[in-house]
C-alpha cells in the first residue's frame, strides 16, 4: 500500500513524550514511522535563543522546533503564534496534517486549506484532535476565578479567543477526531461541529508486563511503603482537574474509619503530608515503580477526553477506581474497573475501604480491567488513523463533503 506524508503539530519533541498528549503523538508517530509512512512532527521551542534546536531525525520521525516568545501576555498567544509559525513550515506535499488541540491549529488549517486549494489530488487532509476541549478546561477554571469586573472579562477574552483559535480550526478541519464519545459531544456543542465530521478514536496504550507480586514487594520496600499499607496512586500533571483534592479527603476519611490507607501521588508539585506521599514527575522507570506499590489506582476526576494514566496502571493489572467523567467506554463497570458517582469523599471511601477488606476481588478486578482497558495497541489506533485520512483523501470534492460536512 502507498506510503503516506503525515505532519503531527504537537507539545513535545517526539522523545519527550512521557505522559499525556505528548506521549500518544509520540507514540502514534513512531508507529506510523514503522510502518513505512514518512513523519514530520513539528514541536514549540520556548527560546529567543541562537542555540535553538535543530531539525533533526529521531526514529525515523522528521522532528522540526518551531520558535515562539513574543505574544505570551495575549489570550493564548502562544498557541496563536505557535499556530502561525508552525503553518509556515509545513511541506506542500504532505497528505495528512493531524492538529491536536493543545495548540490550536487555526492557522494550519487554513495553511493546509491554501495547498489544497492548489492541488487536484485534495491534499492535505487535516484531522483536528481532540484529547479534551479547552473551553470545557476554561469554564471548569472560572470559579477559580475572583468575581470582579477584570476577572470577567479575562475569562470573557480567553473564551473569545478559543472559540476562535480552537474552535475555529474544528470547524474548518477535514475532520474532527475526539478520544472518547463525551469529548465528540463537547465539540459538537461547544463549537458547532457536525456530528457527522467527527469520529471517536480511542488512545492506545503500550504493551507492557503485568506486576508481578515480588515486582510490588521490591517497589514498596524502595519507596518505603510497609505491607499492612492500602496504598493507592494518583498520577495528573493537571491536579485540580483529575481531583487532588477529593483523593487527599478520601484517604483521610479512610484513616478515620481504620484504614490504614496512603496516597502515591505522581506527576505534580503539590506537597505531601501524612497521608499523601509526593514522588513529582518522574521517568517511565519511575512511574512503573509507583504504580507497581500500589494496590489501587484511584482518579477521582472532573473531566478528562479518557485518562492515559488509567489505561497505564490497567495494563499493568492495577484495579482502578474512577469516576464517570473518565468516560471510560468499553469493559463493564464494577466488574472491570469501579465508577464512583457523585465524586464525593464518603463515596470513594465506602467503596475503596470494601476494596481493601477483599483482596482477591480487587486482584479479579486488576486481571479483567487489564483486559478490557490495558490491551488496545498504539498500532491500532494509527491503523485507524490511516484509514481515516485515506477514507477522505480518496472521496472526490462532492462526496467527502457529503461524508464529513461542508467545512
């Protein structure tokens, strides 16, 4: 089959990708790299300096920084000039542009929308990514905000400039591709995207060994965590989002009825406590390690697009406890994996505590979320990709505007 050119615009040089977006680009490229297609992943470089990095070639990926500081103090000028300098430095021959939300993307777009225009072959077809929707991220953020008359209209200004910037490249995007059904309804109804130019691919994961018994033992012993411990682990580079705070009440309250429970928490600065054990962001090594101390993987999350670090600690056999706004799609929920709603201490408490006096249920339930949630394969959500982007690529004017709206 024809080797395709993708361009990824990303967060990270593709070797950065530790967690997160920058992780499933990562991953999603190298796939793509393996399977003979030709990959550009252009990146933002945070520097006015001469010593800037350089375009070079990592894993057969075509990795391009892209420079920006001049227009941080404006409603996500950043993304914007990001955006602008990142559509200057796209090839004309390329076949697919995956935009992903993080930086926007409107001005890829409508620099992909330039060379279409000039090419009889419609190319190239751009998919706008969605791993969540900044809007939905703002409006969550807004009671953070004091009420005052300056705090209204900054939260006025950094809307306008989504709906914009974001929202903007949606609407204009060949396709919209979003991780879960709930993130598609959200850039349905947040942006006005029809239905029909959106489709629901899930993030993969990769393979990794299942804990082993003496894998925890030696991981607790290293991180000083003793046997008679319910240890549960936290992983968000976004704390308040992905419940910080609900996950340190409901440990406390655990401790209050006797149980003798410890947060892990990984990949944030917030501080420890007695109850709360703060690691910071640490390597694959690291995280593995964290995980593997811990009996439960516990995300008391306010919205999410699907949690990479769900689908992480899954496929290492961890049970996971979470909340509906994980949107996790597949596998049965308390069988696979325990929901727990409404996201309130005293829920995830009855529920862990009951965990934590049956340790076979919760090493059951460890076994079968590594089978529903811990096994989709990063090459298969690139094969998905592909086909996608060759679905639209091949459909004349008229009939890929019949399948994926007007633009």
């Amino acid at each position: 089959m024809e080797s395709l050119r993708f361009a990824f615009i990303s967060s990270h040089h593709p070797s950065e990708g530790g967690q997160g977006l920058a992780h499933v680009v990562s991953s999603l490229s190298q796939v793509l790299a393996g399977r003979g297609h030709q990959v550009t992943v252009l990146y933002p470089v945070y520097t006015r300096s001469k010593d800037a990095p350089r375009e070079e070639l990592w894993n057969g990926i075509r990795s391009v920084p892209v420079p920006w500081h001049r227009f941080g103090r404006l409603p996500f000028g950043r993304d914007i000039e990001f955006s602008w300098n990142a559509a200057r430095r796209l090839d004309g021959d390329l076949d697919i542009v995956v935009v992903n939300n993080e930086h926007g993307g409107r001005f890829v777009v409508r620099r992909c929308e330039t060379l279409r225009n000039g090419s009889k072959a419609r190319r190239p077809v751009t998919l706008m990514v969605f791993h969540g929707v900044a809007l939905r991220f703002l409006e969550m953020g807004r009671t953070d905000r004091p009420d005052r008359l300056r705090a209204r209209l900054g939260y006025r200004a950094d809307a306008v400039a989504l709906r914009w910037l974001e929202g903007g490249a949606a609407r204009r995007a060949d396709a919209c591709v979003a991780c879960s059904r709930k993130v598609a309804h959200d850039v349905a109804t947040l942006y006005g995207v029809p239905a029909s130019r959106i489709s629901v691919i899930y993030n993969g994961v990769d393979p990794t060994p299942e804990r082993t018994p003496p894998e925890k033992k030696e991981a607790r012993e290293e991180l000083g965590i003793r046997d008679e411990e319910f240890c549960l682990s936290f992983l968000a580079r976004d704390p308040r989002r992905k419940g910080f705070d609900v996950a340190v009440a409901t440990v406390r309250l655990l401790r209050e009825r006797g149980v003798p429970a410890t947060l892990l928490n990984v990949g944030n600065t917030c501080p420890g406590s007695p109850e709360v054990r703060s690691l910071g962001s640490l390597d694959a090594r690291g995280k593995r390690q964290a995980l593997a101390a811990s009996d439960v993987f516990f995300l008391p999350t306010w919205y999410e697009g699907l949690p990479l670090a769900i689908q992480e600690a899954a496929a290492m056999g961890i049970p996971v406890v979470t909340t509906p706004e994980a949107n996790l799609e597949w596998g049965v929920a308390g069988r696979d994996y325990l929901v727990n709603s409404p996201n309130r201490p005293e829920v995830h408490a009855e529920a862990l505590a009951s965990l934590y006096r049956e340790p076979e249920r919760r090493e059951a339930m460890g076994l079968r979320g590594r089978e529903t949630l811990g096994v989709r394969p990063y090459s298969l959500q690139a094969q998905e990709y592909e086909e996608l982007g060759r679905r639209i690529l091949g459909a004349p004017r008229g009939r890929a505007a019949a399948l994926f709206g007007s633009g």
